[in-house]
C-alpha cells in the first residue's frame, strides 16, 4: 500500500511538471528569447529561411527544427498558390490550394477554440481566389497570418498535408471508378 501511495505522488508530480512546462511554453510563444519563437520549445534552435519570413514574421526570430520544417510546407504551399494563374474555374490549382489552406486553418481554429477575431480561417476569407488580383490576393493571404497572430506551423503543415493526400485520394477514387465502368 506504500508503494501505492508512493507511486501516486510520483505520478502527480510528474503531472504538475508537464502541465507547468506546458504553460511556460505557451508563455514564450511569439516572444523572442532563447526559444523557438512560434512553439516555445528550447531545442536546437536557427534562422527560419522560409521564404516568407516577413509574413511569417520569422524573420530575424529563432525557431526549432519542426517549426522550420513546419514553415517550409506552408510557405512553398502558400509560394504555389500566389504563383497560380488568375481563373473563375473551381479546379484551378490557386482555387485548390486557397482551399486546401482555408480549410487546413479551420481545422487548426477549431481545434483551440481560437476566438472570431484572431482566427486565421476568418482573415484567409476575406480573399477570393477568383476576384483578387495578383497583388490584392497576395496581400490579403500574407496579411492573414500577419493579422491572426498565426503560431501553430506544426498543425496547420500537418492538416495542410492532410488536405492534399485527401484530394489526392479523391483523385485516386475518381479514376479507378472511371476504370471500372
């Protein structure tokens, strides 16, 4: 029965430590210090180099190895998407990518109960893929993450990804359904 008792305060210390390390690392988000910038992790830390970093705002910040990865998945994403010709086609790749993002940042919103005014998804839809010229769509999109305060990298690549690989699929179906008629 000691042992018991024994190995229930160890279990609840160890509880406290990791709701309290959580809570320093939410503290540290988007301050600079000697943390990652966007998660609050003190890993092994260096310059982003997403290609975005004003948008981003990771540009003389230091992150962790998974942030910067994190960013390259959105940032070549995001590059992909400005880079799209202008089209009213719903098919058409700038469609298909704003699409993929808006609904990848929904998630993410979703996820942490973000409030209205600080939700990425909410600041990406005020931009139409199919209206927007170049620069008035590349300002509005680069201006979301700007405006929303956006920190979660790590969840908006893995929901973006998860995007893709879902049309991907849907790609997939829709051919092997052609195939077989």
């Amino acid at each position: 029965m000691i042992q018991n008792e024994k190995d229930l305060k160890n279990t609840e210390n160890f509880l406290l430590a990791l709701v309290g390390e959580a809570e320093t690392r939410a503290a540290r988000i988007r301050k600079a210090g000697p943390w990652c910038f966007f998660c609050g992790g003190e890993q092994a830390l260096a310059s982003c180099r997403c290609g975005l970093p004003e948008s981003f705002q990771c540009g003389n910040q230091r992150v962790c190895a998974d942030c910067r990865a994190a960013h390259a998945i959105v940032s070549n994403h995001v590059k992909a998407m400005l880079a799209a010709k202008i089209t009213d086609r719903s098919s058409s790749i700038r469609a298909k990518k704003y699409y993929q993002l808006h609904n990848a940042a929904e998630a993410v919103d979703e996820k942490y109960g973000t409030p209205l005014e600080k939700q990425l998804q909410c600041a990406l839809s005020q931009v139409c893929p199919f209206d927007d010229e170049r620069a008035e769509f590349r300002a509005g999109i680069l201006g979301a993450f700007a405006q929303s305060q956006f920190s979660d990298y790590q969840m908006l690549a893995k929901e973006l990804q998860r995007e893709t690989e879902a049309e991907i699929r849907h790609h997939i179906a829709r051919l092997f359904s052609s195939c077989a008629m």
